[in-house]
C-alpha cells in the first residue's frame, strides 16, 4: 500500500507542479493569438482606411468645406430690344446651391463679358451667407453698355 499511496502522491505531485505550467502555457498561447489577431485586425484597419480616404478624395470638397453649384440662365438684351427698359442688359436667373459641409460666406457671382476673348465687362452679384445645404434664388438686371459687341460670357462662383 506503501508503494500505491507512494504512486498517488507522486501523480499528484507532478500535477501539482505541472499544471500551472500547462495553465500557464495554455494561456500565453491564448494570449499570443489574441495579440496576433488584434495586429491583423489593426493593419486591416489601416488598409481599409488608406481605400476610404482614397475613395473618398474625388468627394473632400462636398464633405469637408462649401461648395457652390449653380443652376443658371441669362438672357442679354441687346440695344434693339423690344423693351426699352431692358436694352444693353443681361438678365441672370436661377439658383446657387451649397453642397458642401459648411456656410459658404461672402458668395459672389463673377460676370465676365467678352468680346473676341477680350474682356469688356466684369460685374459682381453678392450673395452673401449660403448655408451648406441651402441655396438662393436669384434674379438679376446687369446693365451691359457694350451688348451689341458681347461675343461670351462667364460667369463664375466665389465663396469664403
């Protein structure tokens, strides 16, 4: 009996001492594979950031800052208009819409006009504060001395 209780101590002993180890080994591999699979899931994230702001790039304008778009039409009358009243004018009129993320402040609409790619006028319509998703309607008489010789015009957006 000796010998047999001799055996059980003996077992229990070596798995006393050996199953810490075991636990312990066992739990530095859990823990190592966890922190393996947190590194790959951090360079995934990484990786799929990188596609996003490269996706995303075309975009910035309308999501970080204002942006104006404009839905226009003019009309110039020149000196042999039917009304007098609207002779030597460009009537403009339509809509600018902000886009963007932000209040488009100081807004302003450049009126170019040219003849033969020369610039003969330049007028200013101010706009104002537009508020990102907002817009304003606009209707405007810009006298144009120099209808008659008008070849094109421009008309540009300006914001701060």
């Amino acid at each position: 009996m000796n010998k047999t209780c001799l055996a059980i101590a003996s077992g229990c002993a070596i798995i006393a001492v050996l199953s810490p180890i075991a636990v312990y080994a066992y739990f530095n591999i859990v823990i190592e594979s966890y922190k393996l699979q947190i590194s790959r899931s951090m360079k995934e994230n990484q990786e799929l950031e990188e596609k996003i702001k490269e996706f995303m790039k075309p975009y910035y304008p309308y999501l970080m800052e204002p942006y104006l778009v404009t839905t226009l039409g003019w009309y110039l009358h020149d000196s042999s208009d039917i009304f007098p009243e609207s002779r030597n004018s460009l009537t403009i009129y339509g809509q600018v819409l902000n886009v963007g993320a932000l209040n488009a402040t100081n807004c302003k609409l450049v009126v170019n006009f040219y003849s033969n790619n020369t610039v003969v006028q330049e007028s200013e319509i101010d706009l104002g504060t537009i508020r990102y998703w907002g817009y304003k309607y606009i209707r405007e008489e810009i006298d144009c001395r120099l209808a008659n010789s008008v070849t094109g015009i421009e008309v540009t957006r300006k914001w701060s």
